[in-house]
C-alpha cells in the first residue's frame, strides 16, 4: 500500500520497443533503394585508397564511367550540390584488381628512387630501375571483351586514338615509345586491310581521311588526320589521353594479332621477296638506312605484299548452294548480287599502274589503291619501298596536284586525287575528263550520308546513282542541257519581237478600243438583267479525285477519333515531316541559285572570249 504500480512510460524509446516487440523495424532515410546504389568520386577514391590522377586511370582502364541518378537529391542525401556519382557494384569490382596494388608499388618505387637520388646512391639508383613495377592489361581486355566480335565493335575509337597519336611530334607531351608503338599497330592494320582488300569508303573531311572496312561482318570506321605540322593544344589533358591509348594499344595488339592469324600471314609482319628483288633492294637498303629501319619503312611504304605461312594460290572452293523455295530464295538471291558487287569493288584498280608525283598525299593514295588491286610506286627522293621509276611506259595513271607538268606522256591519264576516292566511293572508274589536271573538280560527296524517302539529293548524286544502274548520264545530260539553252534563247527571242510589235502599234488603233469599250459600258449600265432558267449539262465526275476527297475525309475523321496522346504523337510526326520537306525546299532553291549563277558566269565568259 502506497506504492503505485510501474508502467512503461510513453517518452523517447518507449514506443520503439513497442513496435519492435511487435515486429517492426525502424526505417531510416538513405540507407535503401537509390541512395544505397551510388557513390560519390571522394567516398570510391577513398575506400580504393587512391590519389584523383589513381582513379581516373583506373577507371579508364577498366571501363568504369560516372552515372547520372534519376533522383539525385534522393541519392545526394537531400543536398543539391553538384557531384559525380558512381555505381557502387562498379567500385566493390575495383577492389579486388590487381592493378591497384600495381599502382601502390609504383608509388613506393618513386618514394625510394627519390630518396636515392637525394643521398646519390648511384647503386641502388640503377638497382631501382632494374625493379621497377610494371603491369600488364592483358586480362582487363579479356574481361572487357570476351568475343572477338566485341572487340572489333569496339575499335573504332582505338585506331582513331593510335592513328592520331602516330602522327605526333616527339615532344616532351608524349612519351616517344608511346608513339612508335602506335605507328607500328597502324601500320600492320593497314596492311591487313590491304591483304584482305576489305576497304569500303573512303572520305576526304576537313578534320582528315574517313575510312571504313567491313571485317567479319562488323563496318570499321576511323578517321586519319593529314600530315600537317602539329600543334599541341592548351585545353587538353594529354595525360587521360596517354591512359585511353595505354589501353588502345593493348586491344589493338591482339585484334592484329588475330587477324593476321585469319589470313596466313606471318605476325610480326614480313615482307614477301621475290628472288629477282633481293639484290636491288639489298643495295638500296645499305645506301639509305640501317636494316631495322629501313624494313620498317619499307612496310609503312604500303608498296609491297605481305609473307603468308602458307602459300596461297590454290583457289578456294564455292560453297554449296541450296536452293529454297519463297522469300528464302529471293534472299540468296539478293545476297548473291551484293557478294558479286563487292567482289567486282575489290578488283576495281586490277590492271592498272599508279604513279604519285610529289606534291599529292602518297600513304592515303597508296593504301586506298593496293586495297583495291592496283599497283602504285613514287619517286625514290620521296619515300623507300618504290617499284618501278615515272619513265615506266606501262603506267596508265599519274596523279599530280600541280597546274602544269613539264614532260608528259602519251599513253598515260594525268589525273587529280580526288578521282581515285570518288571511283572507290562510286564502285566504278568514272570517266577521268572531270579529273584532268588542272580542271575544276566535281564536288566531293559523302559515303557516308544515305538519302531517305523525301531527302534532297543533289544532282552530282543522282548521276553516280544512274552511272551504277548503267544508264549513260553524262551524254544525255549535255544534250538536254543544250537544248536548255537553245530554248531559252529562243524565247527571249520570241518575247522581245512580240514587244517590238507591241510597240509598233498605231496610236489611233488604241483610241478606236477605248471608245468602244466605253460604248459598250453604258449600254450595259441601260439595261435591265433578265433572270432566265437554262437547261443544265451533264458533268462527268473525276473518280480519281473523288476518291482521294473521300480518302482524306476517312483520314480527317481518323484524327478526330484519336486519343489525346496518339494525336499528340501523329502531331510531331507530320511536324517532322514538314520539316524535311521545308529543308530539302530550301536546298533545293539553294542549289537553283548557286546553278543560275553558274550560268551567268559561263555566259559572260562566252561573250568575253567572242568579243
């Protein structure tokens, strides 16, 4: 008695115990769902125990990129300052790599080595050196890529890397090793791709030389810049580019690799010697170089072939065909035509022999013409690696870029570079009189653009189109043109005698009409109208205009019975489509302009030469 009995009080944690008890569970904010899945670039760096330069290394060679959240104040915990987010199960893989503990090695290396230097322990200076870490990306490509499908997808990028960083000056921005690497990988594609004759496009850009090859199937595009004096940027990292090509290098040493293995070829590359070569190019070597370098020069040259373990001359057997009854049949056949179109492009320049003068591009020229069959050299002051001198009386092409020579030959075209691409890109040898030396080129076109239904095609476009299908263009295009002209000089003809006759007309003819006419006004203003009930006459209905007004009233009440969101979406539809008929309007009357002033000109220079 007097003691009150003791109840659970009802203050901070009183409740808690309650639900847990009751089997609940306390929910707290950000330790699920979104914010569970990111982190941010200074929490990752610190768990991986990295410096920034570390990371960013890190995560370029293994593939590993910032994401973006959809709900990025959730996963930024309520704030909304800027950050770089990454997948948590993108860092948990970084853990365990063993490029990381590589990277702590090296750091260790640079620690001692500078402290060996300080106290000029010369000994362990070199000692160092000789110990010095290094790692392999050998299995990072093998975990990136686990076909080889998916590393011929993916190397577009690479070749552009390693074609660009072939053509830098060795210069402290790069290490020249570095650079002598990705000159030796693009070299050894680019005679695969010659061996193979698996080119497809080619373009001439601004930026430099567009390439594509079809390689198992899988197009290849990369792009080559022009050999112009480099000048290196302020505004880029050339660091984050070393770390990508550091990975190129790799991926691209193994593509080569495989490749070469496809075809027979040796790997390394070794140039095929006929016996009949060996001592003129044995004394040309020893005047020019030292023997490593001058064989690999001679296979940059892209002059000669290259040696197969196992020759080559059987034919190869066709494989069976089958054929199929329906829509099977008709693919066959269709892929049968394509295989025998791209068999007739591979020996496009067979039988022909080049000669490049000086002033043109020599390895663009030279790649592009050995991918296709032809035979091409230059002059020997030029470039090691050259098969046969420009008195060559069997040379059918010479390719200047200059106004005038000063020796020619009859029996040779003197032609423009551009002739060359445009024929590869045509599938065909066009005719060379727009190409003659010193004429003004036609346009250079794009491979690369493909036309849909209601695009603008230009008209150098469409004669390629109809020179494919063999119709002949260039003839009946000159004769129509010059009807063109005849007629339109017929009909100025014609309008300035009908107003020399106009003029000639007697002033008192002209007063007799004003006089009836005003005559014939007050007699009408006199009369009264009398309404008055014809027969009527039978019209004959044009069925196939009735049938379209029925056919856009079908369509009018179609849209009516839409959905608010499906007639939202036909709405952007047509938007689209009106646009492209408003651009390829545009271009059209573009082009209409640039012609007519063409015209004008042509004319003005006629009239000159007359007079």
């Amino acid at each position: 008695p007097g003691v009150l009995p003791c109840y659970p009080c009802a203050g901070p944690g009183g409740g808690d115990k309650d639900e847990n008890e009751m089997g609940g569970l306390e929910k707290r904010k950000y330790e699920r769902g979104a914010a569970t899945n990111y982190i941010t670039r200074n929490k990752a760096r610190k768990k991986l125990q990295l410096s920034l330069a570390d990371f960013r290394r890190l995560c370029i060679l293994k593939g590993v990129y910032p994401h973006e959240p959809k709900h990025k104040k959730k996963v930024n915990k309520g704030s909304t300052a800027p950050r770089t987010f990454y997948l948590m199960k993108d860092i948990k893989f970084l853990l365990h790599e063993p490029i990381v503990n590589k990277f702590r090695e090296y750091k260790v290396f640079v620690r001692k080595l500078r402290k060996a230097f300080g106290k000029a322990e010369w000994n362990t200076v070199d000692r160092l050196k000789d110990n010095k870490p290094v790692y392999k990306l050998d299995h990072v490509v093998k975990e990136r890529y686990p076909t080889f499908i998916d590393a011929l997808r993916d190397l577009d990028d690479a070749l552009s890397m390693c074609f660009l960083f072939a053509t830098f000056p060795r210069t402290g921005k790069c290490h020249v090793q570095t650079i002598q690497l990705c000159r030796r990988l693009s070299v050894e594609f680019m005679n695969f791709v010659i061996a193979s004759r698996l080119l497809r496009k080619v373009f001439l850009s601004i930026k430099g030389v567009y390439y594509q090859a079809e390689i198992l199937g899988q197009p290849i595009t990369w792009i080559v810049p022009y050999t112009f004096a480099h000048d290196h940027p302020t505004d880029v990292d050339y660091r984050v580019m070393a770390t990508f090509t550091e990975f190129f290098t790799t991926l691209l040493g193994f593509v080569n690799f495989r490749l070469y293995q496809t075809l027979n070829l040796l790997y390394p590359p070794k140039l095929e010697e006929k016996p009949e070569e060996r001592q003129t190019t044995k004394d040309d070597d020893e005047i020019y170089a030292m023997d490593s370098e001058s064989y690999v020069e001679k296979l940059a040259a892209l002059g000669a072939s290259l040696a197969r373990t196992v020759s080559s001359n059987e034919d190869e057997d066709d494989p069976d065909e089958f054929p199929q009854e329906g829509e099977n049949a008709e693919l066959i056949g269709e892929r049968q035509k394509e295989q025998q179109v791209l068999e007739k492009q591979k020996k496009l320049f067979e039988g022909l022999k080049f000669f490049l003068n000086r002033e043109v591009p020599r390895e663009s020229l030279a790649f592009v013409i050995r991918c296709f069959g032809g035979m091409v050299s230059w002059d020997k002051s030029l470039c090691i690696g050259a098969n046969y001198p420009v008195t060559d009386e069997t040379i059918t092409h010479q390719i200047v870029d200059r106004p005038s020579l000063g020796q020619q030959f009859v029996n040779r075209y003197y032609i423009q570079p551009q002739w060359v691409f445009d024929s590869v890109n045509c599938k065909s040898l066009l005719p060379v009189e727009d190409y003659f030396q010193g004429v003004s080129l036609p346009p250079h076109l794009s491979p690369f653009v493909e036309e849909k239904d209601g695009d603008y095609i230009p008209p150098e476009k469409l004669k390629l189109l109809a020179m494919q299908r063999g119709e002949d263009t260039y003839e009946n295009e000159s004769e129509s043109e010059d009807e063109k002209d005849q007629e339109e000089s017929d009909e100025k003809d014609e309008d300035e005698t009908e107003e020399e006759g106009d003029d000639d007309m007697d002033e008192t003819e002209k007063e007799d009409e004003e006089r009836l006419k005003n005559l014939e006004a007050q007699k009408v203003k006199r009369k009264k109208l009398n309404v008055k009930v014809t027969t009527g006459t039978v019209k004959m209905e044009n069925k196939a205009q009735a049938h379209e007004r029925e056919k856009a009233e079908e369509k009018r009440l179609a849209i009516m019975m839409m959905k608010k969101r499906e007639k939202y979406l036909y709405k952007k539809i047509m938007f689209g489509k009106r646009r492209i008929v408003r651009e390829t309007n545009k271009l059209a009357a573009k082009r209409k302009v640039h012609d007519d002033m063409v015209k004008a000109e042509k004319k003005k220079s006629k009239k000159i030469k007359s007079q």
